[in-house]
C-alpha cells in the first residue's frame, strides 16, 4: 500500500498534465496503481476493514476474563473448548489489545517545570546491601531538588516517623537551604489523612516543616509522575552505588553515600546539558535560609529501670547505676546517643545499637562485680579449727576437700570436728589414718570405725563380789 506522500506526489504530477506512464516513471509506480489513485482523488490511504477472527467470540472473552480473573491465559484454553473455536493466543491477546480488554489506555507522562527552589522531592525505596559480611534489607531515604537535580541520599534499617525526621535534618543541612514545599508520597510517616491536594500531615511532621518555613505537599493517587524527580534516581543508585560495594557497618553505608552524592552532583548530566552543582549554584540563593540554631531529632520513651539495672529501648538494654533499679526515668533517642535522665541532675550516655538486635551495653562502673574482692574466697572457720586441734588431719582433709562440692564442705568440716573433740584423740587418728590408706572419705562411716576401736580397747572388770567368791572356793 502506498503512504500519503507518494499518493499526494501522484495526484500534483496529475494536475500538470502528465500521462500515466510519465506519473510511473517519476515515482516508480505501476500505471494500474497510479491510475487508481488518481480516480480515487485522496491522498490519504484508505483503510482496509478486515474482521476480526475474535469478534464472533467478543461476550465469551468479556465474561471469561472476569471469571479467569483477567489471566489471557487461562481466557484462550477455556476458548479452545468451545467446539469450532480455533484461535491463537496472539490472535486473543492482540484483540484484546485493540478493544481495551485488561489494557489501560496509555497516557503521556507530561512535564512537569520547576524554578528555582521551588520543591524538594522525598521519598523511599527498599533495597539489598552487604553490611559487615551479611546482605540484608534496607530503607534507602532519597531527597532532590527539583530544579538542579542535587541529590541526597542515606540508608536506615527501617523508616518511621522519627527516621524521617532525622533524614530531612541531614538532607537541608546538606543543601544549605529548605525549598518552599516538599512532595512526598501518600505515605502516614508524614501523612495523617487525605491524599494528593486534600493531603493534612502529621502535627509533629508538620511542627518540624514550620521549623524551616517549608510545608508538605503530596501527589494524588495513581500520580507516581508526579515526583518523577525522585523516583527515578532509584534505578540509578541500586544499579550504581550498591552494585558491587561492601559496607563494614552503617556509619560506613552512609558515610559511602555522602561521598557518592558529591561525586555524582558534580558530573555533567545531558539531559540537564550542566552540572547540578552548576545549577544549584544559582538554586541556592533561592532556598530558605536555615534557622540559626536546629535542635537535633530525638525521641522521648518513658522507663522504669529493672532488676538488673537496665533500661530496655527497641529490645536493646543499657546500664544504669545500681541506686537507679526500680526508678522512672525519661530516656531520649537521638541520631547516635541514648541519654538516660533521672530527675534534672543525674544522666548517663550510651552510644545508640542503631538495630533490635536484643544487645545489652553496660558502662564501666555501673555495675560492680558481685564476687568477693580480693582474689580467692576465704576459707571456711572450721577447717582452720581443725588444723589448730589436730595438724596430722592436714592430708585427709586436703584430700576430703577436692572430692566434696564446696557448697557441701563445712557440714563436712563441722561433723569431723565433732568427732575430734567428742572423741578419744589415739583412736579418731587411728581410724583416720585407716581410711586415708583405703581411700574412705564418708565420715558417717569413718565414726562408725572410730567406735569400734573406742569399743576394743574398754575394759569391763568383773563384779568384785563374784570375784572374792571364787577365790574363797
């Protein structure tokens, strides 16, 4: 089929009175065709009607792709049962193309001009890093100004309100300056209710814009075009920055970040045929200027101390000193500290686990060391009694100790003692020295040794009446 140009070229050589055959030879068309178009008397092509092999079937895919629940696939097996249905699946999914079926019309993106601070653009996306040897999942928070493209971005495990508030103090710190709003998305870290122009944000959220004279806005539903500005860098700095790059901790992720965005803020960008830093040179005395003193985020807990001296904040515990157990105290979160207050004079400091990770952190002198000063425990009052009484019982004792559990030794100690001072000395040595020889180290037993001999060596004498009797006889 032959486009409009040539269809037009035909019919202007026509009206200078040139034959069929000049017409073909200048365009290089066949005679049948230029004299077609010639009777036709319209430049633009016609349309060719064809039907559709679909058409016939056009209710049965309305109803199949609700009850397949928009799967095409699905849609053409259940075609291919019906008995004289014989339609290929690109056949399907191009009539549905054409007809709209499951396709939303496609609409143009627009453009969207800024000038010079007008708008600063937040929000977040999550992406995989490799921190300390591990890959986990993080929050990578991302502001930009509108007009000069400056880039700012850094990383948190997770993203709450008080993460926000924390990412926007570095990100206007770095720039210099706030814009006159920030767009962020339909997101209840900012928002409190409404979306797009009906959007009302967070008291707090709002308490810290007004702080440096900025207020927030948020696009409408669906409108994700709207803060193209920062949602595109996304792809830039997953496949850039974190491609290839290890972290040994946060502190270093983010550090790593702030060098990149100074890095890539200085690179020429043709779309933008500038520099940003270039560009934000001008911007920049547009932007409001910071107040002179910031008051940096914190977050306020409330907790009392426990037993053991510590105060638990995200699962993480910090020491405080002992006299504080069982006491209120008020506990502020900040960026990098955790400062622990009890009343307006007493506070102690712990560098912030930025993670839950359950970690306890004690500082020195909190906690003092519950065993006994001074190296080994004394040893028990009996035992030096005894080796007063009777230094021969040294060894046995010595042995005595090392197969008894300490928590049992001075019931031990206390029952031989006993023994020594109840009974006869000759006899508790000979029956010690015995069961020394043997290995005999159960005193209930050794006492009944003791006995024994004590037993052996009593004499009874006879009555001395009976006596005298037999020797009259």
């Amino acid at each position: 089929m032959l486009d409009q140009e040539t269809r037009t070229t035909i019919l202007k050589l026509h009206t200078k009175n040139l034959s069929y055959r000049r017409i073909s030879e200048l365009t290089g068309v066949d005679r049948k065709t230029v004299k077609a178009v010639i009777e036709s008397k319209e430049p633009t092509p016609p349309r060719i009607h064809r039907k559709e092999k679909a058409e016939p079937y056009r209710d049965r895919i309305l109803a199949l792709y609700t009850s397949c629940k928009g799967n095409l696939v699905r849609v053409h097996e259940e075609l291919l049962k019906i008995k004289g249905v014989n339609l290929s699946y690109q056949t399907l999914t191009a009539f549905c193309r054409r007809h709209e079926i499951g396709h939303k019309p496609k609409v143009p993106a627009g453009e969207y001009h800024f000038k010079p601070g007008e708008e600063m653009q937040h929000d977040t996306s999550p992406h995989t890093a490799v921190i300390g040897g591990k890959k986990r999942k993080i929050q990578t928070a991302s502001a930009v100004l509108c007009y000069s493209r400056m880039i700012f971005f850094q990383c948190f495990p997770c993203f709450k309100r008080f993460d926000c508030k924390v990412f926007l103090f570095l990100a206007l710190e770095y720039f210099g300056g706030a814009a006159t709003k920030i767009m962020v998305d339909n997101t209840n870290v900012v928002v409190l209710y409404g979306t797009g122009r009906d959007m009302i944000p967070v008291p707090e959220m709002e308490a810290f814009g007004d702080r440096y004279g900025t207020y927030f806005v948020a696009h409408a539903v669906g409108d994700a075009n709207r803060s193209g500005r920062v949602e595109r860098p996304f792809h830039y700095i997953e496949n850039n920055f974190f491609a290839g790059r290890t972290f040994t901790d946060w502190d270093d992720l983010n550090e790593q970040a702030r060098r990149w965005c100074d890095e890539k803020n200085r690179s020429f960008k043709r779309h933008l045929k500038a520099k940003p830093i270039e560009l934000f040179a001008m911007e920049k005395a547009h932007l409001i200027p910071l107040p002179e003193w910031v008051p940096e985020p914190e977050r306020l807990h409330h907790r009392i101390v426990d037993v053991g001296g510590y105060v638990c904040v995200h699962t993480n515990r910090y020491s405080v000193p002992s006299d504080w157990i069982s006491r209120q105290v008020q506990v502020r979160e900040t960026r990098h500290e955790i400062i622990i207050a009890l009343g307006n004079h007493q506070s102690v400091t712990h560098q912030r686990v930025l993670e839950p990770l359950g970690q306890r952190s004690t500082l020195a002198g909190h906690h003092p060391d519950r065993r006994r000063q001074g190296g080994k425990k004394a040893p028990p009052p009996e035992l030096e009694t005894l080796i007063k009484l009777v230094p021969e019982l040294e060894s046995y004792i010595a042995d005595l100790r090392k197969r008894r559990k300490k928590i049992f030794l001075t019931p031990v100690l206390r029952h031989l003692l006993r023994m020594v001072r109840e009974y006869p000395r000759l006899e508790v040595m000979d029956a010690v020295r015995e069961a020394h020889h043997y290995g005999l180290y159960d005193l209930d037993r050794l006492e009944v040794m003791i006995l024994r001999k004590i037993g052996q060596g009593l004499f009874f004498p006879s009555n001395p009446e009976d006596t005298h009797g037999e020797d009259n006889d």
